[in-house]
C-alpha cells in the first residue's frame, strides 16, 4: 500500500512523515475524522514506518516487517477493536473494513471491556519489542471502551511503556474520556472532496454506482444484503396504515436487531428533514415519493418529536429492555 496510496490528507501525511523522518515519535497518538476519511490505513503506515527494517522514516513496503504489516502478521502491531463473537483475528477485520461491513459487525460487538485492555495492553506493553523497534497498538473505535476499561488505559498512558506506541482512532475526540484524549497527539482526518471520497469508493466497492451516501455506515447498510431487506422491510412498515395495522404487521417472531433498526429510522427521519428543507443526499430514495408525501403531513416539530421517541428507545435498548417491548412502542408512537 504504502504512504502514497492514502488520498487527500496531505496535512496528516506530512506531519506524520516529519515525525518518522525526525525520529520525534509521541506515546500516543490520536486519530479522528470522519469514516473513510484513510484513519485506519495511515496507523497502518504509520506502524510500518515505525518498524521498517531499512530504518525509521518512510516504510520502504517491502521488508520482511512492512510485509507482515501489510497482512497483520508482525508480532509486534496489535489491533485491539469492539469483541465480536465471530470475529477475533485483525485480518476478519480488516477484511470486513476493506468490504464496508465493519458498521454491521460493530453492532453486533461489544463494548472493548477492562479484559480486553488488560489481556492485549497492559499485560503487553511493558515488554520490549519481539522483532520490531516500537510495540503499536492501532485502538479501533476508542470510544468503545467501557468506563473500567478506559481507566486501566489510562494508567498506562500514565506510566508510558518506553518502546509503545498507541494510535487511537475514533470519530471525535470528545467521545474519549478528556484525561485520555489530553494524553495524546491530535491528528485530524479531514473529509474528503468529492471527487476523492469517489476515488476511495471506487476502491472499496468497484464500479457499482453508489447512491450519494455519506458515511461508511450508510453505505455498509445498502451493501449488506440482511440490512438492506430490513432497510426496505421498515420502509415498508413506516409508511404503511395506521399503527394497530402496523403492530399486526409486525407482529411475526423473529429476532429483532432493535439497535439496527432504530438507525434505520433515524435515515429515514434525516431523509424526511432533508425534504422539508429541500436539501439533496436523500438517502432511502426508493421510497422518495412516500417520503416526501409523509413529510409534508409532519411540521418540523413533529419530526422533532420522532427523534426525541428514537433517543429514548435507543437509551431503553441501552438498558435491555426487550427488544420486541422498544420495537412495539416505536411501531406505536413513530
Ligand atoms: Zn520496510
């Protein structure tokens, strides 16, 4: 892959460079910006440059090291992210990124619990390298971490390990704890331009036309074939009769994914904003012409209240309510 490959940060790509050419390598770093914005790549550059048999500086790609790097074999780069029941190993999940399905594998993960970050972190980080000049450990999706997990962190971060180093990618700083992000070097991922973001598209997904979608998770839900029949399943609903017809409708066992759902809604709420304000990048455009009848029967108000409804059945699912209890009232009041 190489430094070269990632498009449109150059203000990343040039600090990072500085540092590896200048040796002035920080503890911990934190990388943020919005999704498909080459995060996740760069820390792997990065690693690469890090412990690049040729020296410190730009990884040559060729090495033994950069070459297990590439294929998430250097005993050294650790990948820590959300635990999945299906998926344990780095390479599942930089496959699932690389096929813009790691939003349908974080829903169904857990939070990166105190187990995670003592087994993988703690208890590796003070031992000194197996092969490699400098331990890296890339933390996917940071804000994941449970409160206890990201305490135990923290005392790491406290006692910097000599020859660690951490990259903690998430979308905001502010979603970390502030004794954490204060911690680390900030780098931001900027959005891409249009005209790049089609670059990277066309990389991930190949020629097929993409709808003009925004982020990975709205892409990922039109190319999981099982999120997108929910995705037109709700659509369905949403917009059909009143809500005992739709409760009726509804009401065949199955396992809810309640947590995918209430985001499918949120899309199509968005979409209905969207309409009122006569913005483009409508999202569910199969259903443009319901979407467009429903929200002109709505006031912003209204709307308004419809998110409230999908705030709170997002805090019940957060406190295990039942699935099939949130989903009836949301079928009742939405
Ligand atoms: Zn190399």
């Amino acid at each position: 892959m190489g430094f070269n490959e990632i498009i449109g940060q150059k203000e990343v790509l040039k600090f990072l460079k500085g540092s590896l050419k200048k040796g002035r390598i920080a503890n911990a770093y934190l990388f943020y910006g919005p999704n498909f914005s080459g995060r996740f790549s760069t820390a792997i550059e990065f690693a690469k440059g890090l412990n690049c048999k040729k020296g410190l500086g730009i990884p040559c790609d060729e090495c033994p090291s950069c070459k297990k790097i590439s294929k998430f074999e250097h005993p050294d780069v650790h990948l820590i992210f959300p635990p999945n029941k299906k998926y344990s190993l780095p390479k599942d999940i930089a496959k699932l990124r690389k096929e813009g399905r790691y939003f349908k594998f974080l829903l169904d993960a857990r939070d990166i619990g105190i187990n995670t970050i003592r087994g993988e972190i703690v208890k590796e980080a003070y031992l000194t390298p197996f092969e490699g000049r400098k331990k890296v450990f890339i933390i996917l999706n940071a804000e994941r971490m449970t409160v206890e997990a990201a305490n135990a962190f923290l005392k790491v971060l406290e006692e910097p390990p000599l020859n660690t180093v951490f990259i903690l990618i998430t979308t905001s700083p502010t979603l970390l704890l502030p004794t954490i992000s204060s911690r680390t070097q900030w780098v931001r991922f900027r959005y891409l331009s249009k005209r790049n973001k089609d670059t990277i598209f066309k990389k991930f997904f190949g020629n097929t036309t993409l709808p003009d979608m925004i982020s990975a998770e709205e892409i990922s839900i039109f190319f999981d074939e099982d999120t997108n029949r929910l995705r037109r399943e709700i659509g369905e609903l949403f917009f059909s009769g009143d809500a005992k017809t739709r409760v009726i409708r509804w009401n065949k066992p199955r396992a809810l994914d309640i947590e995918i759902i209430i985001y499918i809604l949120y899309l199509y709420i968005y979409d209905m904003i969207k309409i009122k304000l006569n913005m483009d990048r409508i999202i569910n455009k199969d259903y443009i012409d319901e979407l467009r009848q429903v929200s002109g029967k709505y006031t912003m108000e209204d709307i308004q209240n419809k998110i409230e409804i999908l705030n709170e059945s997002y805090q019940e699912y957060r406190y295990n309510v039942i699935p099939e209890e949130i989903m009836t009232n949301l079928i009742i009041k939405i």
